[in-house]
C-alpha cells in the first residue's frame, strides 16, 4: 500500500499520468532500477535506495526522457530489430489506420497483426514494443520516424486563377460566341465557309481567309459574331470537358430535305446539358426535297418549340450553299445576344480560351484564342495549362495584326514556348518568372497525379492478383479438393461416417502472404481421394483462439508457419485436443502434413514372398483308396513355411492358390524346408497333379501401415 501512495503522488507531483501497475511486481522494479542505472541517476552510495525512493527517481528520468522524445519527435530514430525483411517507417502513437496505409494492407490484416486484440482503425499503439512485435509478425522490420506533419504535407500552392466574376456594372458589350452543330451531312462547314466568305473576304480588309479555330463576322451595322470555326460534337464536348464552356449560342443546322435526324437530337441534348440557347438554321431550302414545315414540326416533336409553331427558338431558314439569309441568321444571333445582354470585362488581367492550337513552319507554336476577359495585348505574359507565352504577335482570320482583343474577340496568338491545348485557360500574369514557377507548380502536380494514378493501378493489380488467386482457391473448393471455410455457427461437415475415405482437416497460419500462398500452392498438389486434404482455413498472422475452435470443430491440425504461438493459446490447444504443429522450413511442414495423412490411412495388407521352389516331378501317395498327388520339389531360393500360404504357377499361369496338408523331407513332417533342399508337398487340393517345371511360390500376407502417395515435387 505504501508503494500504492507513493505512486499516486508521483503521479500529481510530476503531473502525468503513471500507470501504477507499472511500477509493481518484481520485474518492473528491476526494469526501473536498470533505468536508474542507465541514466546515471544514482551513484553507488544511492544504490541503497528502497523501491519507493527508487520508482521516485525513475520517474523524474521517465519524464525526462519522454520531454526529450517529445522534442526529437520530428526527427529519424533508427531501430534496427535482428529480423529480416522490408524497413517500413512508423512513429510513436500510430493509428492501426495508418499502419494499414504504411504496410499497404487492409485494416484486417493489421488487426490480425495485433492479435485481433483490436477492433478499431483509430487505436494507437503507444507501447512500441507492441508495435515492433505486430511488425515482426508481418515479416518485415521498423524504423522510427518523428509523425508526418500535415504541414509538411503540405504544398506551396503557386498557380494562376481567374479573378472572380466581374460585376454588372464593370461589363461591356462583346459580341455572341457561336458553335455550329448538327447532324453529319447538314451544311454545318459549308455555312461557317459561307460566313467566314461573305463576310469576312468581303470585308473592307480584304486578304487570304484561313482557318484559325475562330472567326470574326462583321455585319454592316457593325455588330459582330464571333464563330467558333470547329463545328461538331467533338470540339464542343472537348471544351466542355476542359472546363472552357465559351460558346453563348448553338447554330443548329437541320437540314430541310432530312429533317431532325440522330445528331441533330444529340447536339440538342449537348446544348441544354450546357444551358446554351438554341438558334435553328434550317439549311438546303434550295433543295427540291425541302420540306421547311416538316422539318419545323420534326423539331417541336424533340422539345425546340420553333417561332412559326408559337414557340420562342428563332428557325431561319437558309441555304449555305447559296449564301440565302445568311445575313438574317446573324441579325438573328445579335438579337438573341441582345436577348442573353452578353458583356464582358475589358480591364485587368487577361483571360481567355484556346480553341486551337498547332505549329506554323514560319510562325512556330501558334494558338487561337477567344478572349473572355480583359484586353489581350502584345507582350503580355501568358500562362495556359503547363505552356507559357510572351505575346510576340496577335493576328486575326485574314492575318492582319491586331493591336489589342477585347473579350468576345478571337484572336492568333504567336510567342509560345510550347504549345497549349484546346479548351485549356489562358491566364496573364505579372512576369515571366511568375509564369515560369507556374507551371513548374503544374508539372509537378501533373507528375503527383500521374504517379498517384500509376500507384493506384499497381495497388488494383494487387488486388486484382489476390482476388484471382482467391477465386481460384474457392473453384479448387468447390471441386472438392478443399473443403469450404465454415461461415457463422453452421455446424461444419465433420467426417463421421466410417465408410468413407479418411481425411486431414487442417489450418494453416502463416506470417506473411508470400510464404501462406507458398504453402497453399504445395497443398493444392495433393490429389489422392484415400485420404482427403481439406483445407479449413487459413491466413497470415498467429493462431489465434478462433483457429482453435476450428479444428476443434473439424478435429484438424493447426500449421503455424513462422509465426508465434502464445503460452495460453498452446495450454488451450492441450485442453481442446488440438494439435498445432510449428515450422519454419515449408519442406518439413509438408513432410508433417505427410505424416499425419499415412496416420489416417488403414493398415493395408502386403504379400512378402519367402521362398520358390520347382516341381521336379509328381507321384502319388494311396491314402485309403485313393491316389494323392505330391510334388517332389526343390526349394530353389528362400524357404518354405509349411503354414504359409503357396501358390502354383504354370506357364505364367496362377492354377492353385491355398495352403498345404503336407510338407516332407524325406520321412519326416517338416515346418520349413531350406533352400537347395527337396521336399515333398501335398496340397489341399486333392485333384490337381503336378508337372514338371511347375512353380511353387510360398507367401506370408502381412498387414503393414499404409503410406500416401503424394508427391509434392521436393
Ligand atoms: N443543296 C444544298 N446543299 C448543301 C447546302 N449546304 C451544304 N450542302 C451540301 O451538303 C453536303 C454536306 O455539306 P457539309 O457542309 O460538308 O456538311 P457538314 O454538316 O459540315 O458535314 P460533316 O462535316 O460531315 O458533318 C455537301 O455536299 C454540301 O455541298 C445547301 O444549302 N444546299
């Protein structure tokens, strides 16, 4: 009790929390007293301390210690148990949830590591010696790092965003941003050829038109429509797909001969999932075919109430191929821009989107954008996805040079170092070197998120190997050649009736997967149905008391393949009955699997050959008023047992098999005859006579124990 007190004001005078229990018993004082020692902490003269003087002590070092732990918690401790294996990295207090993650295992692998002693992944393991134990059981061995800190986790972030959205009040008006689209075949090229032509040739700049990814329509008014030159599906759900949804309308052409087909009802789709409002250009008109109502009606039946059937989607009616109301479709679209009060920010930092990319042979790395906000000018620095730019030229459709692009303006751009995507964010930052550490930032995140990828492939492939291996473990099961691992309390199939072959239920617990699949692989060679090998269960880590149950259930065999069996676990074991065998030598496991199968097979019966002889020649004996046919015979090898049993063999040919009535050497009634010896023998067969040259063998059947056939390979 005096320890007891002084215990509990070690504990409020040194203010932690002292696990009494500690401090009792005759090991743990022999533990502290050799701390004491350690650290010098008493000289000779003190070695006379009592326990309680010497635990008081021992405590000022413990809490000594722990603050130095504490303040080298960050930095690496090396530990290097005797056991071979993989070095992981843990530290003091680890979660079972992050030894998962360390080991790359399941949390019931960890679980089993600690004797399922544990049931919860937030547990910490604060007695490393515990710990190291757990880590020896799954093979491999520890090194003691401080914990990683989330701030070292962390990554310092520096990449370009956009400004958040402008404010009414700060946008201009800018013109529509259209995406042609439509069903294979419509005039979707033919129209944008059209307009880029008509409008753009013919423009008072005159020049060569070129496709650039995006043009600009000028119509007399001076209202212009930006037109993205890449029309289909494709372009479109690969803008969208990078984040870069720049188009204000859908054109969607519908062909009037055709009418609503398949694509035209996916662009539709398209644009609503984009919530982009729709302008039909009901094109072909001049095509004798044309059915412009049909075609209407077609529409309204697949949700685009058109203005004729008193819906509000404007349907002009066109043909590209002729260049009819192209100027109404882009009245049209102003209207509908009018309508949708498109504006943009021309101030600050510019942002824009790549609808194009490619290498000119005299330009070098030339991209077309569409500006979203502020003005793009040249020698502006520019960053889009992991490529850089210092403005050197900005061109239009028709290469003229462009002094500044306001937003809804498209735009060449040539000065890049590599070449951007489509749909990739163009961004303007303050300087090169800016732009330079920016994407720097990118690449390494690229390569973080590629490598995360690649890991998460490899850890799938894992897994994908173990669930095959799994499965092909449960088919052998359901072959017979492994029984099912018992679920639940289902009463398991245990082999009562004797008619059946016999059979070895085992379990096998093994330290680490390799050396268990190892085993497994061994045991699946066994096929021989006179003893069946059934497989219970098995698994890495102890044998734990489950196991026990089990093979007292099936009345099996425990194999634990290099790995510990606790104390009460063994005393258990004696109690239930249940043998478990340790190895650490696969070889010498299986030759023990061998032993156990040949004890659980039947004795079996075996012929052993004592001797031959040959019948030299027969003649008769009158025993009453019969003749009895002897065979005059010489013992050729071994010798004969008159109580054996013998057998005659004629011309390969077995004629007799029985014992005898008689066997004489000369006069006399022997028990055995030598070699090189006559004799003469009669048999229990009184009919059969003897011919020379006939072969006499003489056999004692023996019942030996019987051994398996199985041969694993070593
Ligand atoms: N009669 C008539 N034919 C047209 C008109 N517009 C396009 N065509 C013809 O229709 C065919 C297809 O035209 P494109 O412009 O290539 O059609 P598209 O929708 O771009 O086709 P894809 O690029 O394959 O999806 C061509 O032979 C054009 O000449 C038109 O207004 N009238």
């Amino acid at each position: 009790m005096a320890l007891y007190a002084r215990c509990l004001k070690l504990q409020s005078t040194l203010g932690m929390n002292i696990s009494v229990r500690y401090f009792f018993g005759e090991t743990a004082v022999k533990r502290l007293s050799y701390t004491c020692r350690k650290y010098k902490l008493y000289n000779k003269g003190l070695q006379t301390f009592n326990h309680s003087n010497m635990l008081y002590t021992s405590a000022v070092v413990y809490k000594r210690r722990k603050t130095q732990e504490e303040r080298k918690s960050n930095r690496i401790i090396e530990y290097s148990p005797k056991a071979k294996g993989e070095v992981v990295d843990v530290w003091r207090d680890i979660t079972l949830g992050e030894l998962a993650k360390v080991l790359n295992k399941d949390i019931n692998y960890v679980y089993e590591l600690f004797l399922n002693v544990f049931s919860n992944p937030n547990t910490q393991i604060t007695d490393i010696k515990v710990l190291q134990q757990a880590i020896k059981r799954s093979g491999r061995r520890m090194r003691i790092i401080g914990k990683p800190s989330d701030e070292v986790e962390k990554t310092v972030i520096k990449d370009a965003f956009p400004r958040p959205p402008p404010s009414k009040s700060e946008l201009k008006p800018r013109p529509p941003v259209v995406t042609v689209m439509g069903h294979v075949d419509h005039g979707k090229t033919t129209l944008l050829d059209a307009l880029r032509n008509s409008r753009v040739v013919d423009q008072e700049f005159g020049g060569i038109t070129q496709h650039i990814g995006a043009f600009l329509v000028t119509l007399p008014s001076g209202a212009c429509v930006t037109f993205l030159d890449t029309p289909g599906h494709a372009a479109f759900s690969a803008m969208r797909a990078r984040g870069a949804n720049i188009t204000d309308i859908v054109v969607l052409v519908v062909a009037a001969d055709d009418g609503v087909m398949e694509q035209t009802i996916e662009s539709i789709r398209m644009a609503r999932q984009s919530k982009v409002p729709i302008l039909v250009a009901i094109n072909k008109i001049d095509s004798p075919k044309a059915d412009i109502a049909r075609t209407e009606k077609m529409l309204v039946e697949v949700g685009i109430q058109v203005e004729n059937l008193g819906g509000d989607v404007q349907a002009i009616p066109i043909s590209a191929l002729k260049r009819q109301n192209l100027d109404q479709l882009t009245e049209a679209l102003i209207l509908q821009a009018e309508l949708l009060e498109l504006g943009g920010d021309p101030t600050g930092p510019v942002e824009a989107a790549v609808v194009e990319s490619k290498v000119h042979p005299l330009r070098g790395k030339v991209c077309t954008v569409v500006v979203q906000r502020g003005t793009l000018k040249k020698g502006n620095i520019l960053v889009a996805g992991t490529a850089m730019a210092k403005v050197r030229a900005l061109k239009d459709a028709v290469s003229n040079p462009l002094s500044e692009v306001p937003p809804g303006y498209p735009a060449e751009i040539e000065g890049w170092r590599e070449l951007p995507q489509a749909g990739d964010q163009v961004l303007q930052v303050e300087s090169e070197k800016l732009a330079r550490e920016i994407i720097k930032f990118r690449e390494d995140q690229k390569q973080k998120e590629k490598s995360e990828i690649e890991l998460k492939a490899i850890e799938e492939k894992i897994q994908q190997h173990e669930r095959q291996y799994k499965e092909k473990l449960q088919l052998k099961r359901r072959l017979g050649r492994f029984r099912m691992k018992p679920e639940g309390p289902r009463k398991p199939e245990i082999q009562t009736d004797t008619d059946g072959p016999p059979s070895l239920p085992v379990i096998v617990k093994a330290d680490v997967d390799g050396s268990l699949e190892a085993i497994l692989d061994v045991l699946d060679t066994y096929d021989s149905s006179i003893c069946k090998l059934d497989l219970v269960h098995y698994g890495v880590g102890p044998v734990t008391e489950n196991d026990l149950e089990m093979a007292e259930m099936f009345q099996g065999v425990i194999y634990a393949f290099n790995v510990d069996v606790l104390t009460q676990i063994k005393q258990d074991a004696e109690q239930m009955e249940v043998p478990i065998k340790q190895h650490n030598v696969i070889y010498k496991l299986i030759d023990d699997v061998k032993e156990e199968i040949n004890a659980r097979l039947p004795p079996k019966e075996v012929e052993e050959e004592l001797g031959e002889a040959t019948v030299l020649q027969q003649f008769e004996i009158t025993q009453g008023k019969k003749k009895i046919p002897i065979a005059g015979c010489k013992c050729e090898r071994g010798f004969l047992k008159r109580t054996a049993l013998f057998r005659v063999i004629r011309k390969g040919e077995v004629i007799y098999e029985g014992h005898l009535t008689s066997m004489r050497h000369l006069k006399s009634e022997v028990d055995v005859i030598k070699a090189d010896t006559e004799c003469g023998l009669q048999i229990e067969d009184k009919n059969l006579s003897f011919e020379k040259g006939d072969r006499i063998i003489c056999i004692e059947k023996k019942v030996v124990p019987q051994k398996t056939d199985w041969d694993p390979g070593f």
